[in-house]
C-alpha cells in the first residue's frame, strides 16, 4: 500500500508547484514519477529495504532519496514544507473538476476561498462571478463537481478494491486457518464501483480467524468481531473502506458463496424459484423441510434448481436465469483468450514507459500483438505529437518488428475528434497507421444532437477503426457526456468501427450494460487499458470482467482475434 501513498504524496507535490507557478519539468516529473508508482507491480518497501529504488524506471536520485525518506521515517520533508505554505483545504479545491492550479490560485488569493465548502457557498451566492473567468454557467459547472467529489467519497473503484481485498485474502492465506476463502459482492460481480468488501472463509478454528482479520494491518476501527463474522474499517488511500468477513461451515460455503455473491435481485429469483419446488434456499444451504440437499458447492445450488452454473458477472436478474433453465449460457470471454489490445499509451506523450518497455510486457503477458496510440497533436495536456512527429516513429515501429519475431507492434493513434467530427490528423496521415482509435477530450457539454453527429462523422471516417471511452466519463469526477449511444452503436456496426471498453479504472467505459446493447446492435467490441505504464496492462482483467457482465464470447471481441483476422477487420 506504500506505492500508493507515495504516488499520491508526488502528485501533492506537483499540484503545488503548479499552484505557485513553479518549473513546469519539475512538475511533469513528480506527476510521472507518481504514475510510475501507481504502476509499479513490486511493493516499494521492498525494493527500498534491498536498495533498488533506482531500478524504477524515470526514478532519478532526488525522488529516490525521497522515496526513502518516506518508507524510513512515514512523510517527505520537502512535500510537508510546501504543505505548510497553503492554508488546509486549498488543495481538495482540484479534486472539483475545472478548479485547475490557476484558479485555485485566483481564488485562494482574491476571494480568500480555501476549502471545498467555501467554495460551494461561493458558488452558490454568485460570489465567483466576481473573477474574471467565472461566470453563471461557471458556478453552475463547479456545483454540480462538488456534487461528484462528494458522491465519490463513499465509493471504490474495482481496480483499488481488488487491490485491497487481495492483500486481505494473503494476510488471511498466512496468518489465519483458512480452508476455502474467496471475495463475493459486487466485487465478485465485477462491478466498476465497490461500496465495500465481502470476504467469505471457511475454517476449523473460527476465533483465530476472527483474530487475525480483526487485528492485522490498516484495521482502523473494529465495528464486529465474532466466530462467525467481523467487520472493520481499513484505511485505504487515505480513506476507509468497510470489509466483512463471514466464516461458514464446509458443507454451506457454497450456499454462502452464492448468497453473498448476489446480486439481491438475482437471489430473489432464486428463492421464489426454490419455493415452487417445495424448497428453502439460503446461506447456509437448499433444505427440503428439515433435510439439507444442496449447499457444500455454488453448482449444487443451481442444480438443485434445475439450473446450470451462471457466471458472477452475469447474475443481475436480467434474463440469465432463464438461459440457465435452458442449457443456453454463453461460453463468456476469458482472460486467457485475449491475444493483444490497441489503447496503450507510453513516454512519447503522457505514458511513463518508453514503447520498449510497453511491449516488453505485453510480450510477458503471452499476447501476440500489441498496439501503440499515441495522442494526437490537439491533446495539449498529454502532450500529443504533431503529424511530423507521430509518423517519423513509423521506423521505430518496423526496427521492433523485425527484431521480435513471433509478436507483432502495430503503429497506431489515439486522435482526437475535433469540432463537427473532424479528426486531429488529416486523412492523408491517418491512412499511414495500422489503427486509428477516435476520442473525443474537449468540449464535453454539447447539446446531445451535435455531440451525436460530431461523435457519427468521425466513425464514419474510413480511417477511423475503433471509437474510444465513448461516453467520457471519469467516475466521481466527470459526468458522461450527452450522446444518443443507440446512434453511435448503429454508425460502429454499419460502418465495421469498432467500439471500446476502457478498464482504466475511473473510466469502465463502455460498462457492461452499454457494451451488451452495442454488441446486441451488431457492434465488435474492443477491450483496452489505455495504459499509462507497463503495470497497467494488467487492468485487462477487469476490462475482461466489464466484457463478462455485457455477455460477451471470445468472437465478439476483438482483440481476442488472431492478427491476421485483426488486420483484416483494421483495413
């Protein structure tokens, strides 16, 4: 969890410098050495203690020594200095999308605004027109922000949270006796957003489990703690996130599983299922009258039902239940079966690793091909390339294709789409990449019929493959765009464009529900990181379980083709 913590203290850093109009590279390189941190697959007390620190990529001596400092003594002295130049809750003013450094500073400094609240009343009052800059629309904007900021104190994203429940399942694994143990809810589900975390064990010696769940690292605060189930607060990221554990007998965890799994709709089909069939289901078991006929395994369950196993990520009640009845589940789409991806992003714009380094460990994640999309020129904050830029990489692009034999780099592109739908790179550029992924990043609040045509023109570009994070949402922090989704899913499929489904992990977009209508419109669906940093690529995983909940198969994606069926579908 260290990683984390730092990442977050050089991101601190970063927003402070910029606040006070400090050297831009030095605030370019505390952001991307935070990135590097939050990618980072060893646990840095590690490397720390066994002095590797500068095997970090893009970690330079000054923010090793910093990285240090802070696994050694718990803070960095620069960054509690520069903490000490602003009043407390000048910084949680950027977590409000459209407060960058500037206007913070602007509004620190003129209207002596210092805190998220502050600025609320301020914007409520019309005080904030006072500024130049700030208008009605304005406030109305860093309103309904606040409103963001607040919903997403109370949640997780999937990615953190798994990241959380499994450092509880190997602390369990070690130190507790555990025979089966496994995370249920929504997680399980692979929802985007975990409100907390279920942890299901069985066990022999119920109170040293308790013990060990109850007293191990982060526990804040104790709200239950019993033989058969605890609850705690784990500190996480500077916030608290509940965590129950249930401990069931052997013959009930599967009864357990399941029940705990949910979802409650999808549990209630089941029980009124159970009931016509003169039978009691619950988490401890199927029974007929006093005698339990099911219950030690999930499949039992459902086959006591007359029902084949379902998947966790397809039970919500929406239909799945009935395919069961029948023998007619989908075989979904697994991890093993994704052969490459397309949304990787490196330090030739605002990734942090350098190309080699992304492909490398695509290479060790047994894929075949990996693509590389680069911004384009319009993507100032991300630093995007020039046309001139972006294409004399094309040499760098066949040198790495020669040399890897077996695994193919295909040169791509993420461009922006522009005003009307126009794109970023002229055609004549475009046509020189393998792929070409459309985004939109400006002018989110367009009224849905322009932001739908602006978004139609560019897939109806025929250099324009694949149609990236499609409503722009940022989870907690960006509402999604207006946009008429059923359009967009008729222009991809009538046009062969492809449609994503980001697993950046504030993103999840397309989420399922909407990847399971664009599939259903006859949409190929392209599962992506849009990786920042090698570690990144593993959030295909949870692209993957978005893929699950929308019932897609291998076929329907497309980045579980073979390459030689992707270029097909590319040209």
């Amino acid at each position: 969890m260290r990683n984390q913590e730092i990442a977050d203290r050089f991101n601190e850093i970063a927003d402070m410098l910029d606040i006070l109009g400090e050297d831009a590279f030095r605030i370019i390189s505390y952001r991307r050495a935070a990135r590097q941190l939050e990618a980072l697959t060893e646990d840095v007390e590690d490397l720390v203690r066994k002095g590797r620190v500068a095997s970090i990529p893009g970690i330079g001596q000054a923010l090793g020594e910093k990285i240090t400092e802070y696994v050694t003594t718990g803070k960095i002295r620069y960054h509690e200095e520069l903490k000490a130049r602003f009043p407390p809750g000048v910084l949680d003013m950027l977590r409000v999308r459209g407060i960058g450094p500037k206007k913070v500073k602007q509004l620190w400094q003129e209207l002596g605004i210092t805190d998220i609240e502050t600025l609320r009343k301020a914007a409520q009052t019309h005080r904030l027109s006072k500024l130049k800059g700030f208008g009605e629309k304005t406030e109305e904007k860093i309103l309904r922000s606040i409103e963001l900021v607040k919903e997403g104190e109370s949640l997780f994203l999937l990615a953190p949270a798994h990241a959380i429940a499994e450092v509880v399942l190997a602390h369990l694994r070690k130190s507790a006796p555990v025979g089966q143990l496994a995370a249920g809810g929504s997680l399980r589900r692979m929802k985007e957003i975990v409100h907390d975390i279920d942890i299901l064990a069985t066990s022999k010696n119920p109170g040293a489990v308790a013990e060990a769940f109850t007293t191990m690292p982060g526990v804040r605060e104790v709200l239950a703690s019993g033989e058969s189930k605890s609850v705690v607060l784990l500190a996480a990221d500077e916030r608290l996130i509940q965590v129950d554990l249930r401990i069931v007998e052997p013959g009930s965890w599967g009864a357990a599983l399941q029940y705990d799994t949910g979802s409650k709709d999808h549990n209630i089909h089941l029980r009124t299922m159970a009931q016509k069939r003169g039978l009691t289901l619950n988490e401890y078991g199927i029974f007929r009258d006093e005698k339990k006929i099911a219950g030690e395994t999930e499949e039992s369950v459902y086959q006591s039902l007359g029902l084949h196993w379902i998947p966790p990520e397809m039970r919500e009640d929406q239909g799945e239940i009935e395919l069961a009845a029948g023998g007619e589940l989908p075989r979904l789409v697994e991890d093993k079966n994704i052969r490459g991806e397309f949304h990787v992003h490196t330090n030739a714009t605002d990734g942090v690793d350098p190309v080699e380094a992304m492909v490398d460990r695509a290479q060790e994640l047994g894929y075949a091909y990996v693509g590389i999309s680069d911004h384009s020129v319009s993507s100032t904050v991300a630093f995007g390339l020039s046309a001139e830029q972006a294409l004399a990489r094309r040499d760098v692009f066949r040198v790495m294709n020669r040399e890897r034999k077996g695994f193919s780099v295909l040169f791509g592109t993420e461009c922006d789409i522009l005003d009307g739908g126009e794109m970023d790179y002229p055609d004549e550029v475009l046509k020189e990449f393998d792929f070409v992924i459309g985004a939109v990043h400006s002018r989110f609040t367009l009224p849905i019929k322009e932001m739908t045509a602006r978004i139609v023109a560019a897939i109806r570009n025929p250099y324009v493959n694949i149609l990236a994070h499609p409503t722009t949402r940022k989870i907690g922090q960006r509402d999604p765009i207006q946009v008429d989704l059923d359009d967009v899913y008729a222009a991809c499929a009538s046009t062969g464009t492809a449609i994503e489904i980001d697993a950046y992990p504030d993103r999840m977009d397309l989420n399922g529900t909407q990847a399971r209508a664009a599939h259903n419109a006859g949409c190929v669906i392209a599962v992506d990181t849009d990786s920042h940093a090698k570690g990144q690529l593993a959030w295909m995983h949870f692209g993957v379980g978005t893929a699950r909940r929308a019932w897609l198969t291998a076929p329907d994606v497309l980045n579980a083709w073979p390459l030689e069926k992707v270029r097909d579908f590319l040209h």
